[in-house]
C-alpha cells in the first residue's frame, strides 16, 4: 500500500471517514409494513352481484306487467313535448311505453308551409301546426297532464278555436292545445288524462277551411287568462309515435 493511502473499508470507503448522509438514509430506513389484502376486489364482486339481482327483478317485473322504475325516470325526462326525444330512444320496448304520443290516432299530414307554425296570418302569427286528418280521426292525449281550459264552440270565449281543449303536464311546465275539434270536449277542468287516451275527434269548428288538428305546445299552465309562449311543435311531432302501433303512420 503506497504511502499516505487510508485503506479502503468493506464499504468502498477510507477507513475512519465519515459516509454521507445518503448512505446513512439508507441504512436508518425503516422496513416496509407488509401490504395487508384489499376490499377492491370483494367490493366490486358484491356491486356486480346486486347489479344482477336488480336487473333480474325489473326482467321479471315487466314479464309480469308491474311498473319499470328505470322506464318511469326515463319517462319523466322525455316523457312531454318539452324534449327532443322520447321514451322509444332509450331502448324501451313499443309494448311498455306509455308516451308521449302523437295527438292525431290514424292517417295524418303536416300540409304545406302555411300550415306551420310561424306562418303568417291576418294581423298575428301562426301559433301552432296544422295537421290535417279526415273528420272523425280520433284525437288522443299526448301526454299525462291535466285538463285546464277547454269549451265547446258556441262558449263565450271560443272565438275561432271552435271546440277546444287544453292539457297542461306540470313535470314538464308544457300545455298542449287541440283546437277545431269535431264535438265540445267532454272532459272538464282539473279532470286528469294519460297519454294515449282519446280525448275527441278531428273536426273543422271555429274558423276553420277543411278538418284539422290545430296543435300548439305552450311553456307554463296556458289557461284563458295566462300569457304563455307558444314553441314549435313540429319537430317534436315528427319524433311521437301513434298511440297504437297497429294504425297507420303519415302520408
């Protein structure tokens, strides 16, 4: 060993020098805990578990004809004309929806563009869609509500509505308003009404040129002396299916 040379320890190091720091980290480093077994796994088996039963019991639940409750959420976000799309996009079966539905039950046409809503007329603006069916066509409601304005032709305040009737579904603050219809309605205000169920015929009372369905879709409760904001409903007509699929579709 030449002179002045420390010798070397087992360490690499000069015998008697101080190690760095680093090294002394190192060998004052506690050992590791051992890692005990998780709940991840026990967890997701029992999540995937009452996911299964649940979807069992709502299989069984519709085989036996009781109520959805994931159709009924559905139903209640798409479930008026105050959406863009219905209850039949989310992939619910035609056999257990329960609307909305098209107002005119049979054979029906938009008519040309004088018929829609916006068009001109004398001294205001078009406030609905016309859709045109022969007299007598049933007329059905388009979506739960409740009755709160209606009259026969002859009533004070019909003006060119001639029978009228008006269906207001709270869940989606909308009115639906059948005009020109061929009897005064039967039902009366605060009377309660489903989708589907026939509520009149296409007639031509009021100020009317040939039997239609005058349809309008309002934000809020459209009684008589309310101010309400007429939408257009067609877009949303073009997407409701008939409230029997065995009927005819559009011309």
């Amino acid at each position: 060993m030449a002179a002045g040379t420390r010798p070397l320890g087992e360490d690499g190091l000069g015998a008697g020098a101080a190690p760095p720091r680093a090294h002394l980290r190192v060998a004052q480093r506690r050992p590791l805990a051992v890692r005990r077994p998780g709940l991840a796994k026990p967890t997701a088996k029992l999540a995937l578990a009452i996911a299964a039963a649940g979807a069992a019991a709502i299989a069984l639940g519709s085989a036996l004809g009781l109520p959805n409750p994931l159709e009924q959420r559905s139903q209640a976000l798409v479930g008026s004309l105050g959406f863009p799309g219905t209850a039949l996009d989310s992939g619910i079966a035609a056999g257990v929806y329960r609307g909305p539905f098209h107002p005119v039950r049979g054979r029906y046409a938009y008519g040309r563009r004088d018929a829609r809503f916006g068009a001109s007329r004398s001294g205001h603006m078009h406030e609905g869609q016309d859709v045109f069916a022969k007299s007598g066509t049933p007329l059905v409601a388009v979506s739960d509500g409740v009755v709160v304005d209606g009259a026969g032709a002859r009533g004070r305040y019909a003006g060119g509505r001639g029978n009228y009737l008006v269906i207001y579904n709270p869940d989606a603050t909308r009115s639906y308003v059948y005009m020109h219809m061929l009897e005064p309605p039967e039902l009366r205000r605060s009377d309660r009404v489903t989708a589907g169920e026939m509520i009149g015929a296409v007639g031509c009372s009021g100020s009317c040129w040939g039997p239609h369905l005058h349809f309008e879709v309002r934000r809020g409760k459209a009684t008589l002396r309310s101010h309400t904001r007429p939408i257009d409903p067609r877009r949303y007509l073009e997407r409701l299916p008939p409230a029997s699929t065995e009927l005819a579709k559009p011309d």
